[in-house]
C-alpha cells in the first residue's frame, strides 16, 4: 500500500508538468464538497490534465465524515470523458481506482484475549483499494460565454470499498465544486 500512495503522490505532482495542449498552458485545479451518502460532509482536492482530445485524467485527495460510524480519508485518479457545448454546459463520465483509509468514527475499539479479557484496541484504521465511477450530467464551464476561468461541476459518485468483511462495500457521494483554470505559461 505504500508504494501505492507514493506512486498516486508522484502522478499528482508530476502532472503539473505537461501543459493541457501545446498552444494553451494551464493547470486546472478544482475544490469540491464530497458528501458521503450526500448528506456526510467532506472535501475533495485535485488535479486534472487532458490527454487526449475529450478525455482527461485526474488526481485527487479528499476526507469525509460519516457520523457515529467512520471517517475516510482517501487518495484517487482516474480517466474521465467530458464533452462540453458551445454555449457551456458539459457533461463527463468517469472511472477511477485510489486508496481508501477509514477509522471507527465515535467509541472505542475492545478485543477479548484468549482468556477473556476484554481490552481497548488501538484505532488503526482500516485500509482499502477504492474504485470509483462518476457520473457527471451538470457541468458548466463559464470559460465559453465570459472570461471567468471556472468549471462548475455536480457529480454523482459510486465508490466501492474494498475489503470490508471479505467483500465489496458500496458507497455513494454527491460531489459539488469548481475548476480553477491557472495559467501556467504565455499561449
């Protein structure tokens, strides 16, 4: 797992070193709220980067809270597909894999031994592979009517953790923010 995280940091990073086309220069980072189930509050950071023509690829960082249950702190990438209009809207489809880590949120953990002794266990985490698919039908990308440098994005999110009791657990997420377009170099 390790060198997963290492790997996922060094696309993270070395992205921002391949401009988005060769006559236009620009580091599009974006900010959302990432809320669990929706209504489990959370953030999402990243990074995005064309690579050919509509698809993209992206590199994120986030945590959420599900209350009395768990947290989850989580590191992602994947490939996506936007098709936007002229006038603006766009709409993207995506799938992805990251890593997952979630902690009991509230209470402690107990083990009993071989003798039955019950003691406080110390709270780990748990760590799991992630795979994602998005679905985004509501994105507006103000770029095309004004000269705001902005995206506006709502995403449906399915996310799987795995393992959890040797199985797959599914998650939802509704995610809301924006892409911030920074110019990076003279066109």
């Amino acid at each position: 797992m390790k060198k997963f995280i290492v790997l996922a940091f060094a696309v993270l990073i070395g992205s921002a070193a391949f401009p988005q086309s060769e006559d236009q220069k620009l580091m599009p980072v974006n900010l959302s709220y990432f809320g669990e189930t929706l209504v489990h509050p959370g953030f999402e950071a990243g990074y995005e980067n064309n690579f050919y023509k509509r698809f993209n690829y992206t590199a994120s960082v986030g945590y959420y809270v599900h209350q009395r249950h768990h947290a989850g702190l989580f590191l992602n990438g994947g490939v996506n597909w936007r098709y936007t209009f002229p006038f603006g809207y766009s709409m993207e489809f995506g799938a992805g894999l990251g890593y997952l880590h979630t902690w009991q949120h509230g209470g402690k953990t107990y083990t009993v031994d071989s003798n039955g002794n019950v003691n406080t266990k110390p709270a780990a985490g748990h760590p799991s592979l992630m795979p994602t698919i998005k679905l985004g039908l509501l994105g507006w990308d103000l770029r095309k009517q004004t000269n705001i440098p902005v995206r506006i994005n709502v995403d449906a999110i399915a996310f799987g953790q795995f393992p959890y009791n040797r199985y797959i657990m599914p998650h939802f997420a509704l995610k809301a923010g924006a892409t911030y377009y920074l110019q990076t170099g003279s066109n």
